[in-house]
C-alpha cells in the first residue's frame, strides 16, 4: 500500500509529540502493517484516507489507536537468555548479599510490552524458592500502551508466544493450557508482578528506588532529547548500588 510522504510526515510527528519516540526511516516500512487492522476496521481505502481523518479529528479514538499500532511491542520469554544469566549470576548474587537484612529487592522492567520480561524473571526466582524463602521479590513492569499493558496483566499467550524462548519445563511448571492455542501464566505467578502504564520520562512506580533495573531496546527510538530525560528518570529511580540492564542494540 503507497503512503504518502505527507501522510509519513504526520503519523511521525504524532507519535513524537505523544511518546517521544521517533519514526526513524528504516522503521517506516512498517507503517502500513502497523496500521492494517485500524484501516479495515474503520472502512479506509488507505492509509493517507486515515491521516487526512486524524487531521480532521472527525474519527474518535483514532489518535490513541493509531499511536498504539506505532509502537514496538517486540518482546518474548527470556529474551537473548545471555543477559538474563548475566543478570541473575553476577548483579542478583551481589545484591542478594547486599540486602540480607532487609531481604527485598525491588525490580523495574521499563518498557516491558506484553510483560513476558517480567514474568521471566519472575519464573527464575520462582524456580529457586528455598533460595528466596522470606524475601519480597517486588516485581513492576511499566509500558506506555494501554493494550500491552492489559495483555500483560492477564498473562494469556498464543502457542507461538509461549514456545518462543522459553524452555518446556518452565512452560508446563508455570502455564495452563486453555484451548484454542493459547496459554496462561498460573496465578501463583501474576500475583509476584504488576504492571502499570507509564512512560518512561514520568516519575518512576513504587518504590521509586529499585535495586534492578531492564531498560532493553525502548530507548532506541527516543529522540536524542527524550532519551537524555529517560535516563534522568532511571538515574533517580535506581539505587546507589543498583543494576540497570539495557539492550545490545544502538540508535
């Protein structure tokens, strides 16, 4: 489907202004697919027919749809898995020795999707339970889409989802099978995170002072700008001694 560079322009500025995230060139490719569903949905011919509606702001809801189908929402279990034994071999020991009195570490998984980072890490403590008994694992993951965050919070996953780096004994330890293909995290295990929506250059969740810190690939598409606020935010967020884990690629 041909997109107007107009119509590029448009839907670039909006998601900018609304997220701080940019629509860089080698990203615009997508923005037929991203928009897809919403251009069938709503009866358009095309994506321009969508911009010039959004203009009008005659469609209502159609900004927060359409700036939901522009976000990046690339996430899976145990993503790499490379950081994830990086993190629990090196900084989680020292931090285990670190907070023996109090026996709580606080993590934030920041741009966290659909909430499979989170649950990720939520499975491994899980998994070690003697190790962690009487400790408070508290476990936050925050996106800016509304959607991700609601898929998160119910914990049901498609076959693909599910298989998709995350090693068969966690699957069935940890997932009910529901039928039709998908999947659930078991309660025992939604109740060990929360999720919350919340952009990154916003006043970090509660406890606001965390021991660990994911921040993995969101800040690739922040302008140069929002990204020196979001670190501000993680620096004030996390502890003298903490950890924050960001991802390989580079802007």
């Amino acid at each position: 489907m041909e997109v107007s560079d107009t119509s590029r322009r448009i839907l670039s500025s909006l998601l900018e202004a609304r997220t701080g995230q940019q629509l860089a060139m080698n990203r615009r490719w997508r923005i037929d697919t991203a928009l897809a569903t919403i251009i069938r949905e709503r009866g358009f011919d095309s994506v321009d027919q969508l911009v010039s509606r959004l203009v009008s702001g005659r469609e209502a809801g159609l900004t927060e749809q359409v700036i939901e189908a522009l976000l990046n929402n690339e996430t899976y279990f145990f993503r790499d898995k490379l950081p994830f034994d990086l993190l629990l071999g090196g900084p989680v020991r020292q931090l285990e020795k670190a907070r023996a009195a109090t026996r709580r570490l606080s993590i934030w998984c920041a741009g966290c999707s659909t909430g499979q980072e989170a649950y990720s890490l939520a499975m491994s403590f899980a998994d070690e339970a003697a190790r962690w008994q009487g400790w408070t694992i508290d476990i936050v993951g925050t996106d800016l889409s509304r959607s991700a965050i609601g898929r998160a919070r119910e914990g049901t996953y498609s076959q693909f989802e599910v298989q998709r780096g995350l090693p068969v004994m966690q699957m069935i330890r940890w997932f009910e099978e529901l039928g039709g293909g998908d999947w659930r995290i078991s309660q025992k295990l939604r109740d060990k995170v929360r999720f919350e929506v919340r952009s990154l250059i916003e006043p970090p969740p509660h406890p606001a002072r965390f021991d660990i810190i994911l921040c993995r690939n969101v800040l690739l598409y922040f302008t140069a700008e929002m990204r020196r606020l979001a670190f501000g935010r993680l620096a004030e967020a996390m502890a003298p001694d903490g950890t924050l884990m960001l991802g390989a690629g580079r802007p």
